[in-house]
C-alpha cells in the first residue's frame, strides 16, 4: 500500500525522459532475434513484461545481453530457434503472448506457454482463430492460457481481421513470414504500426501498404540492426495528463515517440485545450520529439467514438479522467477492448473513480463522464486492482485531491513503468 502524493500547489516542473516504448522495445527483441547477425537495442524498457519476452528467447536459444537499457541480442535467423526445455512463461504480458503465438506456430517444435493469474483470464482465441485458419495447430485451455502450440505447416492467408487489433495483426504477420507464399491482411481501422515499421528496417520491403491491405512478403532475410527506442507515449501521457490538470505546471518530456497510430491522446489533449507543443521533432527508427506541457484552467468536453478507440486504447482511462475535469459532459463509446485488458478496465474506471467523487457512469462499450460537478471524496483508499495502467491513472487522479490517499497494488505498475514514482517525484520537488 503506498501513500501518494497530493496538493501539489507548486505545480509540475521540469524535463523527464521516460522509459523506452514498450510496444517498440518487445519488437525488437522479437525481430532481432529472427534476424542474423548482432543487434544493438537503445533505451530498451527492462520492465516485467519485457524481461517475459527476453525470457522466453533466451530459452529458445537466443543470447541476450541485458545492460541497463541496453539490449545485445545475436540473432539466429528466421529458422534458428530451438525447442525450450520448460515452457514459456510469458508473465503478465498479453503482447508476448499473441506475438509469439504467432511466430511459434510456424517452428518445427512444440511449445508450451503459461501466464500468471491476470493474463491467463485474458482470451487467446482471438490470436489462435486467425492462426489456425493459416495452418497452425494451436491448443488453448477453453480459449486462455496455458496453451500448448505444436508444429504447423503455415499457409498464406488473406485475412480479414474482424476488430482492430495491433497484437492479432502483428501475430498473423509474423506467421505470415514463414508461409508458402505472401500473405494479406485487412485492417478495418489503422492500429499502431510498430511490426509493420520495424521489420522493412531488417528486411527489404518485407511489408506493403496499400489503403486498407498490408502484403507480408514471405520468407524475408532479415538483417541484426541498431535501435533506438523512443519514450514510450502511453508512459508518457501519464505526465502529460498530469501537467495539464495540476495548476501552476509546466514540463518538457523529452524524446517521445509520436508515431501517428499512437497520439491519439495529444489529440484528444489538443481538441480539449491543452496547451501541448511539439519541439525538436526527429525521424529515426520512429518519429520522436520533445512534449512541452503547461497547465490549462478549462478544458472542453470531448466525445470519443469508436473510430479514435485504436489510437489511444491504453490511454482511454486518462481521456475519463481529463474529461471529468472538463467543463461538460463527455463520451468514451466503442472501446469494448477496454473490458479484454488486465482487469475489465471499464468496470474498474468507474469503480475507482467513483470512490473519489468523479461523476462517471459505465457504458456497455465506455463511460459518460460529467466534468461539471465538484469531487466529494467517499473512499480515500483505491486500488490497481493488478493494472498497471490503473494504478498510475489513480495516482494522476490523487494529485487532484485535499485528502490523503492511498493507492493498494501498486506494485503492478512495475509491469510497464518501473521508475513512475521516482519520475512523479522528481517533476513534484
């Protein structure tokens, strides 16, 4: 139980630079893997769900040098991979686990994958369906983990995907660069595109856009390269959200990723008001720049439907906390996927946010939010409830408050922000 920090009166200050992206760090431990040759990997975020995926290669025979945020990995080719003498544990990371599930349908062994207690309550048929549909020979446990993968013969596919997932898209990508022939998928909106972008930087054109309809050339060469991770934005917009509700703020955060299927929530920002400007913006491996945020004293109502859901899915619990300080009434609708995630983080917003007297209401596929009405606290002690996202939105929310407030399950937020509270800390001094 961790008490956190309120009345902040000073505001917010100064520069931070926060943890490597967590989508671009599990890619790159995935690709260079797959790739030959020495791979160097920059500002890597050694964070539990990573370390599952650096796990789970090492046991597969790939050496892995973790120093800091510097990441070594000696690939050993498309075809290089050996069967794990134990089965793979993938921990808290639904990523690790539909990502791999796809590359590991397509090897010569069989593979068996385990998770704690929050993941394996988390459904996999939405991974395994796709993949089954190319060939793979995957067992789930009534749609979860554990799940047991045996060897396939991977067949090209044009697929369809029927919601707007990065993770199932990625999973049926990797599968795809071990079939008979170049594979098809249809995105009905545009998700995070990190797979896509990172693999024609090891290989050439292993991967074409074409409106809707993304080609994975099959069986590529692909090459060890250099890397470097920009902040991750879902991290950072913890603080932008922060600096933007906490009077008498203003901080830079530096070298985050901008990434157009991620910013969906500086958009949101920017419609609200917020006062957000993009400095020094770059273009590496991934367009990055650094984030100036200063206070706003009123924030507009914002409805968000279903076509914006993909580009701030992690970030949706934050839009419910800016829009309960907006002036108005706000909607989060179509983010369903919301309900999928480490809790039901629907019914866990409002929960949680209602304790603190936020005037939200649960929707089938989001929440009505009035940011109009004053904050009467009725129950100081709050929980993650094991989400790691929660537990930092939580955290953002009590900087808001004139009372104590302690936050149960913190250690959750280790998952993908193992230095949060230091970082809150050192903006807060």
């Amino acid at each position: 139980m961790k008490e956190l920090v309120v009345n902040l009166n000073t505001g917010l200050h100064g520069e931070l630079s926060v943890p490597g992206d967590k989508s671009i760090s599990h890619r790159s431990v995935i690709l260079s893997s797959i790739s030959k040759g020495t791979s160097h990997i920059h500002h890597f975020l050694a964070s539990d769900d990573c370390i599952s995926t650096i796990n789970a290669f090492r046991k597969m025979g790939v050496k892995i040098d973790l120093a800091g945020d510097k990441l070594t990995v000696e690939g050993v080719g498309l075809d290089g991979l050996s069967k794990p003498d134990t089965k793979l544990d993938m921990g808290n990371s639904g990523t690790t686990t539909r990502l791999l599930s796809g590359l590991l349908a397509a090897q010569k062994f069989t593979t068996n994958l385990i998770g704690d207690d929050s993941l394996s309550k988390r459904p996999m048929k939405r991974v395994s369906k796709p993949l089954s549909v190319m060939g793979a020979r995957i067992e789930t446990t009534d749609g979860h983990l554990p799940m047991t993968i045996n060897p396939g013969h991977i067949k090209a596919v044009k697929y369809e995907l029927p919601m707007a997932s990065a993770q199932v898209k990625s999973a049926i990508i990797l599968a795809a660069l071990n079939s008979n022939e170049d594979s098809v998928v249809i995105e009905p909106q545009v998700t995070r595109n990190h797979t896509e972008t990172m693999l024609n930087q090891f290989g050439d054109d292993v991967i074409e856009r074409h409106g809707d309809e993304i080609i994975v050339h099959h069986r590529p060469e692909l090459t060890a390269q250099d890397i470097n991770v920009p902040g991750d934005i879902s991290s950072a917009a913890f603080f932008l959200v922060a600096a933007t509700l906490v009077p008498n703020s203003h901080i830079i955060l530096k070298n985050v990723g901008i990434n157009p299927t991620r910013t969906g929530i500086l958009d949101v920002l920017i419609q609200m008001g917020a006062n957000i400007k993009l400095l020094n913006q770059t273009n590496d491996s991934e367009p990055a720049a650094d984030i100036e945020v200063t206070y706003t004293q009123e924030l507009k109502p914002i409805d968000v439907n279903e076509e914006r859901i993909p580009l701030m899915i992690d970030e949706l619990p934050l839009v419910a906390l800016l829009a309960s300080r907006a002036d108005g009434h706000s909607t989060i609708t179509g983010a369903e996927e919301l309900r999928f995630k480490e809790t039901d983080r629907i019914k866990t917003v409002v929960e949680e946010f209602q304790k603190i007297g936020i005037q939200i209401e649960e929707l089938p596929n989001g929440f009505s939010i009035d940011g109009s009405k004053d904050w009467q606290v009725v129950n100081a002690s709050l929980d993650s409830h094991g989400d790691h996202r929660i537990g930092m939105t939580l955290a953002v929310s009590a900087l808001l408050l004139d009372t104590d407030v302690q936050l149960n399950g913190e250690d959750a937020i280790s998952i993908s922000y193992p230095q949060f509270f230091d970082h809150l800390k050192h903006l807060s001094d």
